[in-house]
C-alpha cells in the first residue's frame, strides 16, 4: 500500500479547508450547533480522500 504524499495531503487540506471557510462564509451568523456538522464532514471527506488515494 502506497503512502500519501505530503504535498497531495497539503493540497487535500487546503481544499478542504478553503471549502469549509466558502461553506461558512456562505452561512453568515448561523447557530454555532448548525455550523458544527461541517467541519465533522469536511474531516470525514478528507479521511476519504486518503483512503482512496492510498488504496490506489
């Protein structure tokens, strides 16, 4: 099994992150409680992502 580069995982987070801070951004002065799930999505995906990559 293939480890994932550190500038792809760079590159993942930074996609991530940049559409979590669009998605909030997007939200304005929502509940905190309701602004929560994104960042636990946003982790999820990323772990996602690394799972695929490196099965690759």
């Amino acid at each position: 099994m293939s480890e994932l580069s550190p500038r792809l995982r760079d590159e993942i987070d930074d996609q991530v992150a940049e559409a979590l801070d669009a998605y909030l951004a997007e939200q304005g002065d929502v509940h905190r409680a309701r602004r929560v799930w994104p960042l636990w999505l946003a982790i999820a995906f990323t772990n996602i992502a690394w799972l695929v990559v490196v099965s690759v």
